[in-house]
C-alpha cells in the first residue's frame, strides 16, 4: 500500500529530545514501510530531522498505542522524553483525557499532563530490571565501574568527575562492548553538583551520537544516584540541553525500583504537513 501525501506531523522536544509525532490511526503508513520512513523523515538537512518518530496507533488495552523508532529506523522499546511528548500529543489531539495509558512494546506506560501547565508532563515509567553492579569497564585511562539497568531500554551509568568527558568516543565504547551483546546499551555520564543535582550526559543507541536529553537515562541515573550515592527522591537532572528532569520513586531492597515516575517540560516546535520529497 503506497503512503498518501500529504502527511500532518508534529515536532515536539522533550528537554531537547526532538520527535516527529503522526496520527497513524489517519496517516495510515503500513507497519512493512515505518522504518525506511522513520529513517528518512529523521535526517537533518534533508528532511525534518529529529532523534525519533512516534507513530500513533489503535490500541484495545489502553487509550492509544505507539511505534517508536529512533532516527536510524531502529526500534525502542520505550522512550521517556518520547513518552512525555506523546502524552501531550494525544492530550491536544483529544484521544485521550488529561490523565492516560498508552502501549509500548515495555508494557503500558501512565501518563498525566499538569493541570497548572499543559507543557509539563509526568509519565510513570514501567519496572526496571536487570539490576547489575559488578561490571567494571575500561574507559579512557582507567578502569571505571559501571552499574546496569533495563528502564525501558538498557543503560550503562557511569559516575564521572570531569566536566569534558569525550562522550562520542567513551559513549560508543560502552554502547557496543561485548558485555552488552546483542542489543547494546546507552551510555550515561553523570557527575553529581554542588547543588544537589546530577549532570547527566547520554550516548544514545539508535541515534549514535550524544543526544541533549534521554529520559530513561535520567531515570538510571537516578536510581543508581539514590543506591550508590545516598540521593533521596526526588532526584532532579539537568539534560545536556540544559533543561531540568525530575525523577520521583520509591527503591526496596533486591534492588527493587517501582512507583517511578518521569516529570519535565515539553515544548511545541511546529505543525506542517509532510510532502513526498521528505522522503527523497
């Protein structure tokens, strides 16, 4: 079934996380097509350009379901800036209410936009798992321990002092280390402030580059900032872009991690239509 142009699309940025959003319940591009598209319509330059396209969809078990792919036409399991942005989406489309569920290949993601501010957003993220604290990597000259965990997708947390760390270069050493086969992981370098916060910087899978914010980043971060480090919830993160995360949750011995929950600003870059030379 060949894809129908015009297209109506959104670009929304998460605390500098960009996505390009489509009603696909009206847009109608087949399941076979959306990654060549998401690859194509993601490039900078040549097309819109963004970190990753959200493809919203019908779903049975929850307000809406959405395909996720990042900008390399790879599929995520979950995305947190993403899913903050799409919360909005639905919420100004009216398919769906001011508090919602929608489906993501991790499981059914909750989310509620702010009565004071529609632009503010707070999602509940799914269960991490795959607690790991024993790995240890060499990264730059020395050896550095690194913890583990899967918030959605898999992260690599690293603790740093520096304030230059060469993210591409460490970042792609972590993301494609044997260690982590088959899928890889994200890489976040993260340096605890004077003031209480953490500076998190994120190499992430899919884009391959370091990206201006990732929410399932700062919600690793987070965790393993409470476990290692002592930080009590909520933990607040400032995003490579500058802007402010803030993660609330509750950590049980095991480690168990659950009531988590993703809180940030999202803003609405632009509305358009998409021609067939996007593609091109």
């Amino acid at each position: 079934m060949a894809i129908t142009f015009p297209i109506a699309f959104e670009k929304m940025s998460g605390t500098g996380n960009d996505f390009v959003i489509i009603d696909n319940r009206i847009a109608g591009i087949p399941l076979g097509e959306q990654v060549d598209f998401a690859r194509k319509i993601c490039r900078r330059m040549f097309s819109v350009g963004a970190d990753g396209l959200i493809l919203i969809e019908e779903s049975s078990i929850a307000d809406f379901a959405w395909n996720f792919y990042n900008a390399d036409g790879s599929i995520a399991e979950m995305c947190g800036n993403g899913s903050r942005c799409a919360a909005r989406f639905a919420y100004r489309h009216k398919i769906a209410g001011r508090k919602m569920t929608f489906a993501t290949l991790a499981g059914i993601v909750e989310a509620e936009i702010s009565p004071e501010e529609e632009d503010v957003v707070r999602v509940k993220m799914t269960p991490p798992f795959d607690f790991r604290l024993d790995i240890s990597l060499q990264i730059g000259d020395e050896e550095r321990p690194v913890a583990y965990v899967n918030t959605g997708v898999p992260h690599a947390v690293i603790f740093v002092q520096e304030d230059d760390v060469p993210v591409k270069t460490w970042g792609r050493k972590v993301r494609f280390h044997q260690i982590f086969e088959p899928k890889g992981a994200n890489a976040n370098f993260v340096k605890m402030l004077p003031d209480g916060r953490l500076k998190v910087r994120t190499y992430e899978r899919g884009v391959e580059a370091e990206t201006m914010a990732c929410g399932t980043g700062a919600v690793a971060s987070a965790l393993f900032a409470s476990m290692l480090k002592g930080m009590d919830s909520p933990v607040e993160v400032v995003t490579s872009g500058g802007d402010v995360l803030t993660i609330f949750f509750e950590l049980h011995d095991g480690p168990v991690a659950e009531n988590i929950f993703l809180q940030g600003p999202t803003r609405l870059i632009c509305t358009g239509n998409l021609t067939a030379e996007a593609l091109l």
